[in-house]
C-alpha cells in the first residue's frame, strides 16, 4: 500500500516540474511586479552646505523623514544627498540633482521619486532649526556683563522660525531682574528694553520685555500653565508668554520664557489715564525710591504705577481708599451686601484670583509678594494680574506649600476674612466647580507645551545640568523632564480631587 502511494506522489512532483506539455508556476520575466522606488538615505554633506559643522543625517520612518540641525544653519538654502533606487527625484515638479540642488526648508517639503516605468513614492521632508522655537540673539557692548541693577546697551535680533515673526537686528538695553531667582540660580533671568516698541514673538507692541529662567521648575512650564488659567478666568488681563531660545555674546544660555511685564499700558494693564497698579511685598524686596502704603494687615502695599510721591493727592487717595476697605473687611458688617466689603472690590476678580492661586498653592500668594491688585479711581479695587508661579505646584521644601493637602491662600488675611462670609464662600464653591470642569483643558495644555519643548528641554538641561540635581527649593527631583512633567500633572490633579472636598467644607 505504502509503495502504492509513492508512486502517485512521485508521478505528481514529475509531472508539475516541467517535462514537455506540462504548465510551469515560475514567472517570466515579463509578469515581475516591480515594487515602489525608496529613498534609503536623506542626508547635508557639510561639504555641500558651509553653514553646518558637520554632516547630518536625517531618520526614515515610513514616509516622513526628519532631522535638526543647528541654530544658525540657514535652513532657507540647503542641499541634500539623497540615496534612492528610482530614475528622478523632484520637489513640486522640480527635478533635483543630487548634491547640487538646493531648497528652502523652512518648511516641510514633499520628494517624489519615480521609476523609469512612472510607479511613485512621497516622502515628506521636516527639519527643525535647532529645537523648533524661534531664537533670540542677544550681544551687549563689549560683551559686558549683565548686572542685577543697572541696564548695558546691546543688540538683539530674532530668529521666529515658523511660528513667529522675525526682528531684525536693533539696539537694546538689558539687565538682570528677580530676587532668589538672581541671586542663587546661574541661569539668569533679565528685562530687555528695545529702542523702539515692537511686536515680540508676536505680543503686542511695547519696549519692555521679561526673559524668564524658569531655572528651579525644571518642568519649565509651572508659570505658563498658571497663565492658561488666567486666559480663562474672570481677570482682566494676565501675561502672553512664549518659550525661547537665548543665545548671549554667541554663547547658548538656554531656553527661556519670555512674557510681558505687569505694567500699566493699554495693551497690559489698562488703568486710563489714572489708575493705580499696586503690589503686596515684602520689605527686604523694596527699592530705595519706592513709594508705598501700609495697613492693619499688610506692612508693604508697593504702589508701582503711577510715579508719584508721598503724601500728595494721588498717594492719599489711594491709601485712604485701602485703608477704608480693610477696615469695612473687619468691621461688623462687613457681609452686607449693599454697605460691606462688596461696595469696594471687584468680587469675581478676588474669587479667580483666590482659586487660581489656590490650586496651585503657590508659595508666596498667602503673603509674602506679587500679590497685584489694580484700581481705577471710581470703580472698585480688583485682584490681580497674576505673577511669579514658579514655586507653585508643590515647587517648595520650606513650608507645607509643598503638599497637595491643606489650605494654603485661604489664610491670605483678605481671602480668610472674605471666606467668612457664607454668600462669599458659596460663590467659591460654585466658581470651583468651573475650574474643576475645566481641568482636563489644563492637562492637555501641560502635554501641548511639553511637547513642544521636547527638544528644548534636552539643550536646556545640556547646559544647565539640572535633572537628577537637587535645586533649591526642589522637594523632589527626576532625572528626566517627562518625569517632572507627570509628577507636576499628578500633583494639580490630586490637588483637585483635594479641594474639591475642602472647599465644601467651608
């Protein structure tokens, strides 16, 4: 039987294998199916292009092909070298020689490789100039050093990249700013003042401009995720801000946040041709020719707009016009609603004002400084802009700002006395609830930014050397900028979870 089948199998397998009239499987040459053409490498010789310092090559996945090169490469004319297995190469109709031709990527663009034959295949091409964000360049006179005090004169340019407007060359004052933040961290951060008013990083026209360092929140972003609360609030008017990178005297000084000054102007703080812009601080932060007032709860009340001197007619309005709240605040009856502390401030500002600093915890908003509210003479006293967020989000080992639990600003002695009226504490409860609403904006806000700091951050950090690094007054560190970044997402949302339970305890 076995022998029965063998010859079967084997009479088969002759048969199939070829021999006269018999059909074959094997393909002619004429039925080869030709496959798409592939770019296998995507390179800028730096003998082709004189801007770079070394060859580059960029990574393949799929279709999209992609690379950096350094700051200053002059991406608007580069030249590629291109390894591939089809008969031409063009961009938007234009054949490329290899090596030869050069393009403007300041942009993506799209290579079609095709046959001899017409099959084709596109590859999107996006460089990133040095880490994607626009670059400032900045150089003072005689490479001077930069002082905490006085301005040196300089030049600046800007480099907007894709996203933002470029400023050409133009003279410049610059000089250092802050307090802990100058005087313990290397980063420095700095005020610059151009000669003329001008869009910068597309915020509105004016001269002066603040380049923060963001040095201790090495998550980068604890200022501008507060900012996108304020964007939502009630408040009238809180910073723009945009991240850059800062070349000082040709020498990379990393990443920076660059916002707008909280300052009377129309396009920032809008006080008319008479309004106050006041600040609560500390004493050890005021300078010589500041002009201030004190109350029964505050000892500095900076006053920093207008200019104007003690005891005359502007001084004694405003201070009378505090002094009458505070003392409305903590009479008898200050819950009136007609006749109490509603007479004198704006309530909805106090409210955003309170939760926002709340949320965040932030450290010196129980007390301490940059605590801003603004007046216009005939209308009520409102809180804010909102300022100085770094050591927010749990960003400090000295007080119990640190942790998630506990009331923080609430005992900020306006917001504690505010608190007890129940109309008040109720429209907190109901406000809440539109920030609690709100929070999964502010999460996706924190992975936007993060993203688009994925680059950044590495240079930043080359510089820098932060990760890993205790940094005063860090009560944790990570090694890694996506761990600082989830630690700072899971802090704001157990925060939440937190006072959403606190607060209807009020």
């Amino acid at each position: 039987m076995l022998n029965k089948y063998l010859i079967v199998v084997l009479s088969a397998l002759v048969v199939s294998c070829g021999g006269g009239g018999g059909s074959s499987n094997i393909s002619s040459p004429d039925n080869v199916v030709e496959t798409a053409p592939k770019i296998t490498q995507f390179s800028f010789l730096k003998v082709n292009n004189p801007s770079l310092s070394d060859d580059i090559d960029l990574t393949l996945e799929e279709n999209a092909i992609t690379g950096r090169v350094e700051a200053g490469a002059g991406v608007d004319n580069l030249i590629a070298t291109i390894v591939h297995d089809g008969a031409e190469i063009t961009v938007e109709g234009v054949t490329q020689t290899d090596g030869i031709t050069s393009n403007d990527f300041t942009h993506p663009l799209t290579y079609t490789l095709t046959t001899a034959s017409g099959l084709q295949t596109t590859y999107t091409v996006d460089i990133t100039q040095f880490t994607g964000l626009p670059i400032i360049y900045l150089t003072t006179n005689n490479d001077a050093a930069i002082e905490r005090e006085d301005y040196v004169e300089g030049r600046i340019s800007v480099d907007g990249w894709r996203d933002y407007p470029s400023l050409d060359e133009m003279d410049m004052k610059i000089r250092g700013r802050g307090n802990s933040t100058w005087h313990l961290h290397p980063k420095k951060p700095y005020q610059m003042k151009l000669d003329d008013k001008k869009e910068f990083l597309g915020m509105p026209n004016h001269k002066k401009w603040l380049f923060l360092a963001e040095y201790s929140d090495k998550s980068l972003l604890r200022n501008t995720i507060v900012f996108e609360m304020g964007y939502i609030s009630h408040l009238d008017w809180t910073p723009a801000s945009t991240f850059a990178e800062v070349f000082l005297n040709g020498e990379y000084n990393g990443v920076y946040n660059i916002t707008q000054k909280v300052e009377e102007d129309s396009t920032r703080v809008d006080l008319g041709d008479d309004g106050y812009l006041l600040e609560i601080d500390n004493i050890d932060r005021i300078d010589t020719d500041d002009v201030y007032i004190t109350t029964d709860q505050f000892d500095i009340i900076n006053i920093k707009e207008p200019d104007l001197a003690w005891n005359d007619a502007k001084y004694a309005y405003i201070d009378n016009l505090i002094t009458q709240f505070e003392l409305n605040l903590f009479g008898g009856n200050f819950a009136d609603p007609v006749d109490g502390y509603a007479k004198y401030i704006d309530i909805d500002s106090f409210i955003d004002w309170f939760l926002i600093n709340e949320i965040v915890k932030n450290q010196d908003s129980m007390s301490f400084s940059s605590i801003y509210l603004n007046v216009i003479p005939g209308e009520k006293i409102k809180m804010g802009p909102l300022w100085d967020f770094d050591l927010g989000f749990g960003n400090v080992d000295y007080s119990d700002a640190t942790y998630t639990e506990g009331f923080w600003v609430r005992w900020n002695p306006w917001i504690e006395r505010l608190l007890q009226d129940p109309a008040f504490a109720d429209k907190v409860r109901t406000r809440f609830a539109y920030f609690r609403d709100n929070e999964g904006h502010i999460l996706d806000k924190i992975d936007q930014y993060a993203e688009k700091l994925k680059w950044s951050q590495q240079e930043n950090n080359d510089k820098w050397e932060l990760f890993g690094e205790y940094v005063w007054p860090n009560p944790v560190y990570f090694d890694s900028h996506a761990e600082e970044v989830a630690h700072l997402k899971s802090w704001y949302q157990a925060r939440m979870d937190w006072l959403e339970t606190a607060l209807n305890g009020l």
